[in-house]
C-alpha cells in the first residue's frame, strides 16, 4: 500500500512534470510548433518540378509540403531565411496481381540565405489494388494518376520530417556560436 502523498510531494510531482514538459517541447525537430513568430522557424516551398507526363498538380503537392512543414512546426512565407525548390526526377509505376505500385523520387536543395545546407531525398511509394471488374490495362490506367499522387505525397511527408530535423539542427549549431 502506498503512503498518502503529503500536499509538498504533490507540489514537487507537478513541478516535476511541467518541467519534463517544458525540456520535452524545447528539443527535437518540432522545438518551434508553438512559436512561428521567430524567422528560424520559416520556409518558403519556392517550387516542385515534375515532368508534365506525370500530370500531377504541382501548385496542390507545394500546398501539401507547407502543410507537412506546418504540422512540424514550420510556417510557411516567401521572405524566409530557408528555402526549398523540389523536383520530381524518376517515376516508376508497375502493374501486377491485380495492383499497381507507384514510385516517385523527390528531391530537395535546403538553402539557408542562398547558401545550399543539405540535398534532402526521399522516394514515396503506394500501392493501389486494382478494380478486378475491369480489364487489368483499362484498371491500371485508372488509378495511375492517383497512385502517383501518393506516392508523391508520401514523398513530401519524408521530405518535410527531415527538413524540420535539418532545420533546428542548424538553428542550434546556429544559436551554440553566439
């Protein structure tokens, strides 16, 4: 049986967990995900490039990287300090036993201030059954498009995890010289 806890033991576990709190939420690559007022937690997405036989919405998958940045913190604006221009290059797209799996390679220059830091790559990949009421060709053509833009979009998460993580390690490396 444990002994009541005494009204300063309570105090002192509360104490305790809000400063575990507070350590937890000022490390790690979502440090800035309650404060996007400071520059160092801004990024402009200038561009994703993909070839025009992918048809994918370029101007929708840019929204959806400042999305993924968001949800790890960083805000989006075109006059931050770090900056990311993304293509597309290879793509592949096979069909078999009945599914279609998609592949997309994106590729990401980070700039801080026009001075490269890092490339950041990712391959997304998703997997679509195909509708067997249809013809396999007449299925695989059908979901193409969308596979791909999963796969894309699967791509961009990769990507926006490891930019936040490049991000607040150079903010850090940063911050430890001043």
């Amino acid at each position: 049986m444990m002994p009541e806890l005494t009204h300063n033991h309570r105090g002192l576990r509360r104490a305790g967990a809000i400063l575990l709190g507070l350590a937890l939420a000022s490390c790690g690559p979502y440090r800035f995900a309650n404060d996007l007022t400071h520059s160092e937690s801004h990024v402009n997405v200038v561009s994703i490039a993909a070839p025009a036989e992918l048809g994918l919405n370029t101007p929708a998958l840019r929204a959806l990287l400042s999305a993924q940045l968001f949800d790890r913190g960083l805000a989006s604006a075109p006059d931050a300090d770090y900056t990311l221009r993304c293509a597309i290059g290879a793509h592949r797209s096979t069909g078999f036993d009945q599914a279609l799996v998609a592949e997309v390679d994106l590729s990401c220059p980070l700039s801080y201030r026009g001075t490269d830091l890092e490339w950041v790559e990712a391959t997304g990949v998703h997997t679509d059954a195909l509708d067997p009421a249809l013809s396999s060709s007449t299925a695989a053509l059908q979901s193409t498009d969308r596979a791909r833009e999963l796969a894309a979009a699967d791509a961009l998460s990769q990507i926006a995890t490891r930019v936040a993580y490049l991000i607040d390690r150079h903010h850090r490396r940063e911050t430890a010289h001043e």
